[in-house]
C-alpha cells in the first residue's frame, strides 16, 4: 500500500515521526509537504496529498495540522475524498469502516506520537467491507457530485 502524508507547520514534527514508524512497517511513504516549519497555508497541503489518492497514485492518506480540522475540511472539498479527523480507535475504526476513509486527520496540539501509532496502525490494517453503510456511501457520493463544480 501506498501512503501519502501531509502537514503543515504545526504538524511538520509529528508528520515525520508518523512517516518514519509508517516506513519501519514496510509501507511505501509520499511526503507531500510541508518540508519545514516556515508557515505555509495548510488547505495548499491537504490538496497536494490528496490529488495523489485521486489520480490513484496512493490508496491511503494521513494529514496533520494543529488540530486535524483544517486538514480534513480541505480535503472534504475534493471530489472522491473521504477524510475525517480521528483522535481514538473508535473514530478511526467508524471512518474506514462505515464511512470508507482514505483519509485520516490528526491534531499536532492535541495527540501524542505514542497514541498515534495505534490509530496509524489501526487505520493502515482495516478495509472497507461492501454492506449496511454501502447505501450511505453512495449517498454522499451523489451530494458531492450534485454539488461539484464543472
């Protein structure tokens, strides 16, 4: 599977504790910024990631800013984007599961890197089963398109 992760200036440490464990597991890692800590506008970031998902260059995507909020808000706005914010096993297993995320979002400011590698963990072994949430699915697909521009 290939993986790629973006942050922006209040993410930029934990992006790269996150990308350096994901690494020791055998995944294959893009790094789509950012690539310090000068400020940067973190929507840029979560677009850069998540055109890699949706031109299919990568399946899963992790995003970190200082609240994961920014980053999964922005990423929402891509068409075939499906990102939540996920700061325990429940949210992370719900997104993947029920809702078909590719895209997981951290808070910097509020989770620790020795949490999140069991979410990180957690979100790279599960996959989404066709079944009850399918009609969900599918559902928000038709909005997003409903509303997509042209």
């Amino acid at each position: 599977m290939k993986i790629v992760i973006g942050s922006d200036e209040a993410g930029f440490d934990l992006k790269n504790q996150i990308k350096d464990y994901i690494e020791t597991k055998g995944y294959e890692i893009i790094d789509a910024g950012c690539y310090s800590k000068e400020p940067v506008l973190y929507p840029l970031m979560a677009e850069a990631a998540c055109k890699k998902i949706v031109a299919g260059e990568c399946e899963r995507g992790i995003l970190i800013c200082g609240t994961g909020i920014g980053m999964a808000m922005t990423a929402n706005k891509m068409t075939g984007i499906r990102a939540a914010v996920a700061h325990d096993i429940l949210s992370v297993e719900r997104a993947v599961l029920s809702n078909n995320a590719q895209v997981i979002c951290f808070g910097a400011r509020i989770i620790a890197f020795q949490y999140v590698t069991r979410l990180v963990d957690r979100f790279l072994e599960l996959s989404y089963l066709d079944g009850p949430s399918t009609p969900k699915i599918e559902c928000m697909a038709q909005i997003e398109n409903k509303y997509a521009r042209r």
